[in-house]
C-alpha cells in the first residue's frame, strides 16, 4: 500500500532503488540510487543540511539531478516524489497466488553479490533480506570458470568466507549462509577447490556453458555433478531464458537436452533438491518438469537467483508456481528451519 509518510533521504534512495531492481530497470539507473545513498551515509547530517540549504547538494559524489531532488525532499520532511510515483505504480505483490507458500518461505538459497555479478554489496543484500522477512540467505557467487560474471577463485572465496564469518557475528536473529553457485563443467565436476567446497553451507550446481551439448553427454555430466557429494541443489536445470535481455539486446535460450527422469532419480537417490528458479525471464524448470520431478520424490528450493536487493522478492514467481503445480510444502528445504537445513546440507 501507498504511504505518503516522511522518510529519511537514505532510506528514501534505498526504497528506490529497490523498487526499480524490483521491476527489472536498468542497472544504470538503479546504480545513481545506490551511489547516492553511500554517498549520504557517508557524509555529516549537519553537512548534509547545509549542502541542501543553499541548493548545492550536487557537489557531493554520486549526487546529480533526480537523486538530489529526493535528498533535499526527504530532508524538507517530504516524501520525496519520485518515490511516490514508483509506490504508487509498483503492485503490493510481483505475482497473485503462492502467498501460503510464500508466507512459509524461510529463507533464500540462491543469490549473488557485487562480488561476481551482482550488483549490490554484501550488507546491503543482507539488509533488504531481513526487511524481508527472511531468517536466513545463502550467498552463492559464481565459482571460477565464469569469467563473464567475474567468478571467484579459491583466494577470493576464502577472503569472501571470512568476511561471512565477521558480519554473523554481528547479526542477530539471521544467518548469512557461506555459499556458492559452482559451475558444472563438462564431464560433471564441480569448478571450485574440493576443501573449500568443504567449507561452504550450501552448494548450488548449475549448468552455464555448452548449454546446446547432445542430450546424452549433457545427461551423463548432470548426474556426476548431482552423484559429487558436496551438491545439495540442482540450479536451473534446464537453462533456458525465456524473456531476458542482456546489453540492451533481446535473448532467447531453447532449453537443454537431457534424460529427466535420469537426472530426477539421481537427485532422489543422493538427497539434491532441484531448484525452482524464480527469474521471471528463466521461469526454470518449466511446469510439466516440475511436475516430473515432484512425481519422482525430489526435494526442491524456491530461490530468486538475485543479482540486486530489489529481486530478492523475485521468489514470489516461484512460490505463484509450488503453490498452483501442487509442490509439497515438506519437501520445499527452504521452508525448513535453519538447524533442519543444515543438517541436510551437510550430507557428503
């Protein structure tokens, strides 16, 4: 609902750029936002104040003209209006349907950070995850071989781990999850150093290169990724994009060839959740695999896949999904509490 309230400028600029990563906006404009709202957390309230009183916030990094007309609205105690027209034009709710499932949804296993290819900082997915409602998130950045998506070798990780380690100590009543998203190469094997792999809670396997690979080869290296036993989820299984655009172009991707019920069976016989990808331009697996998958017993998790803070809401496309195809609630891992997740986690 639309609440003409007051707001203070960096929760104002925070709310923006949420909103626009929300409805899929340039990255370019969502960047102003959340490089203005540094900007202003960084600098003095009275210095703030003065900069506003004589009409010269500009001359603060990252501050042009939309972001300082927020600035000095939500200083003068307004609510700015860029805000208000973005509020009034954004649906309480992405998607109607899935909020039983969404309302269970504890947390999120499937997330990326400016660290590879995302587009915020670590504490600021962290926050809008806890606005959420979230117990818990995983932080799953891309492992080595995607350069694309600046994937992170074994010296980043490490770093990025005790970086995880520093900001629980400093969380109360949420969990920041060590994670990865790693790539399965050709012949099944998992892109990241083993004794790391060790280390993470949670292990996204996904798919992203020689995507159009023959359906028997490409079967054979998803079922030794999903056989390795540090997997614990399938990502996007098919890797098909249905509606997504990437430098400013347009893209479509067939999904791949592969023996579902192989791969189905696997993720039952060695406790693989298949993820339910809720990207609205992956809408990853499709229904009747869904439906495959659930009428061979496996697990699944509803992820967003975010690569900005506004997209962490993205999960409602795939709760919309569990909910209509009938998915069980039990079988969903990130409806479980957090002690029962790790618990499976932690199988190999």
């Amino acid at each position: 609902m639309t609440t003409h309230a007051s707001i203070e400028p960096v929760d104002a600029l925070r709310r923006i750029a949420f909103l626009l990563e929300r409805s899929r906006a340039g990255t370019y404009r969502v960047k102003a936002f959340r490089q203005a709202a540094d900007t202003v957390l960084r600098t003095p309230a009275d210095e703030l104040r003065r900069l506003a009183d004589t009409g010269t916030l500009d001359q603060l990094p990252g501050i042009g003209k939309s972001t300082e007309a927020v600035v000095a609205e939500a200083l003068a105690g307004k609510r700015p209006a860029y805000l208000v027209s973005l509020e009034d034009k954004s649906p309480e709710r992405l998607v109607e349907g899935g909020e039983k499932y969404r309302a269970a949804l504890k947390g999120d296993l499937h997330c990326h950070s400016d660290w590879s290819d995302g587009g915020s900082p670590i504490p600021e997915m962290v926050a809008t995850a806890m606005e959420l409602g979230h117990d818990y998130i995983a932080l799953t950045d891309h492992s080595p071989s995607l350069r694309v998506a600046n994937g992170l070798s074994a010296e980043r990780l490490g770093k990025q781990l005790r970086l995880i380690d520093k900001m629980n100590e400093q969380l109360t009543d949420f969990r920041l999850l060590k994670g990865i998203e790693v790539d399965i190469l050709d012949e099944g094997a998992l892109d990241q150093d083993p004794k790391l792999l060790d280390r993470l809670d949670i292990r996204v396997a996904s798919v992203h290169s020689k995507l159009k690979m023959p359906s028997a080869p490409m079967t054979r290296r998803m079922v030794a990724a999903i056989g390795d036993p540090r997997t614990n989820i399938l990502g996007h299984c098919t890797g098909r994009m249905i509606d997504g655009e990437r430098r400013g172009k347009k893209l479509r991707r067939e999904q791949s060839a592969f023996d579902a019920a192989a791969v189905f069976a696997a993720c039952v016989e060695h406790d693989v959740a298949v993820e339910i990808n809720s990207r609205p331009e992956r809408c990853d697996p499709p229904d009747e695999l869904i439906e495959q998958a659930m009428a061979a017993g496996c697990l699944f998790s509803i992820d967003s896949d975010a690569h900005a803070p506004g997209q962490l809401d993205f999960v409602e496309y795939g709760c919309e999904r569990a909910q209509r195809l009938g998915v069980p609630l039990e079988r969903i891992v990130d409806t479980w509490p957090l002690d029962r997740l790790l618990e499976w986690a932690k199988k190999g």
